[in-house]
C-alpha cells in the first residue's frame, strides 16, 4: 500500500517525499539537494500534514527520516528565502503552531529513525535530536549555524543538550559554524547509534524499521513514551508513569496475544487499535 503525499497540502512543489510501503514503514525524504535540503516556511504546513498522517494512519508502524543527495541530510531553514522574507514563522508565535518539524513536536508517538546521509546544520538538526534512533554515513557532520546569521540556537539546541555532553552541545551552539561534530565523534559521544557506508545507510535503516515493525505497535508506543519521559522527569516520576503505561496495557489485546503467539509457535496477529 502506498500513501502519496500528493494527497497533502502543498505537495505539489516535490520539496518533500512521502510514501507508506507495504511492511507499514513511511519513508519521508526532504527533496531540495540543489539548497542543502534546507526548508521553506511553505513547507511548514506539509510537514504538519505528514505527521498528522503518521498519527492517524493505523497502517503506519515506522517512519524514517533522510534527505535527498548524497551531500546534505538538511541545513536547516532556508535563509535565502528568510532575508527575502524578514521572518522564519506562520506567524502566530505559538511553539505548537511553529515548530512542527517533528514526530515529538507533532505529539506523534510512533518510532522515527532517521538516516543521516550528509550534513546535518541549523534547523537540521531538529530531525536528529527528536528521532528516536539515529544512523549516519561515516563521512556526514552536524554543525549548528544559528548565531552566525543572528538567530538564536534554542530549540534543537536544548535536544543537543539532552543527546550529546553540555560542553559539545555548548561548542556547536556558541562557536557556530566554526565547530563540526564529525559522526564519528557523535557516534562516540551517543547523538549517533549508528554508523554506516553510502551504500548501506538506507538499507539499515530499513532493517532497524522492519523489525520495529514487527512489533506490538501499542507496545511499541507505549514503550516509547515511558523511555521519552524517562529524560524529562526525575526517576522516581518517571518509574510511576511507566507502570502506569504498563497497566493500561494488560487489558490489550496484544498482551494476550504475544505470548499466546509464542506458545504456539506462529507469528503474532497484533491489533491496529
């Protein structure tokens, strides 16, 4: 089954991608090499589109994230059209109505891996420090560029400080574009999971979503949420919070299931509800 994004708004410029393959994997690809991958405010509402698409669509198990080419995953908002426009926003001056980059800030609880298969800069980095898994090409980098062109690096910055060591994260934020984060470093340094050639990336990513797919998806959902929530609570919170996801999931049908499936030696037939 395939989903095209020519159903979304805005979809007729081909800056983004967007497709639901036959194993409930969506592949979502940002489509303007010639600029970096970089994004235009009209695109805002395309990206809101897909995630509402992601969250509504029970046929959806897994999302991964890549850009087009092999030079950048994504250089963040494109400033060409920012000095042409005075402003980076739909105007509003809501965070829920502006920063719509992502599954979490889209409130979409369902995995995104992202396939890092170049430089990742600025706004960029919105992808990576919000997915829940993250491979990268042996030779892409992550910079951030907000100061240089005065902006201030708030948002993906606060995801590098969760993902990476404050001083790295404060390197990247205050020193610009004068300080790349090699991935090998990154990998190091946990803002990477894992590493790859050109040839292999897309295809590793494809093996890390088939077997998220293959999973439980309230399971999986709900497992998510209790690891997510775990980095903004204090322990004892989140334990709490945790068991309560864990409860709500006994009355499933999953949870009979899975272990039925096992005894039984047969794959599981899960729910889509």
């Amino acid at each position: 089954m395939t989903v095209p994004l020519g159903k979304l708004p805005g979809a007729e410029t081909g800056d983004l991608l967007f497709d639901i393959d036959d194993h409930g994997i969506a592949h979502l690809t940002l489509n303007r090499p010639e600029r970096g991958n970089a994004i235009t405010v009209e695109m805002f509402p395309q990206l809101r589109a897909v995630w509402e698409e992601v969250r509504t669509n029970p046929a959806v198990r897994c999302v991964i994230i890549t850009g087009a080419g092999s030079r950048h995953f994504c250089t963040g908002v494109d400033v060409d059209s920012v000095a042409a426009t005075g402003k980076v926003s739909m105007g509003s001056g809501n965070i829920t109505d502006e920063i719509v980059f992502t599954s979490r800030q889209n409130r979409v609880w369902k995995p995104v891996i992202c396939a890092v298969n170049g430089l990742a800069a600025g706004g960029g980095l919105h992808f990576v420090v919000d997915s829940d898994i993250v491979v990268a090409v042996e030779d892409a980098a992550f910079v951030d560029t907000h100061v240089n062109v005065g902006m201030v690096g708030g948002i993906e910055n606060t995801g590098l400080a969760r993902r990476l060591p404050l001083g790295t994260a404060l390197r990247m934020t205050l020193q610009g574009r004068n300080f790349r984060l090699p991935a090998s470093r990154a990998y190091q340094l946990g803002l990477v999971d894992e590493l790859t050639s050109e040839e292999e990336l897309y295809g590793t990513a494809m093996r890390i979503a088939q077997d998220i797919a293959a999973n439980s998806p309230q399971a999986v959902s709900l497992s998510q949420q209790a690891v997510w929530a775990s980095t903004e609570m204090p322990y004892s919170h989140s334990v709490e919070y945790a068991w309560g996801l864990v409860r709500s999931h006994w009355s499933h049908p999953d949870f009979v299931e899975g272990p039925r499936a096992f005894a039984e030696r047969r794959p599981p037939r899960w729910s889509v509800t």
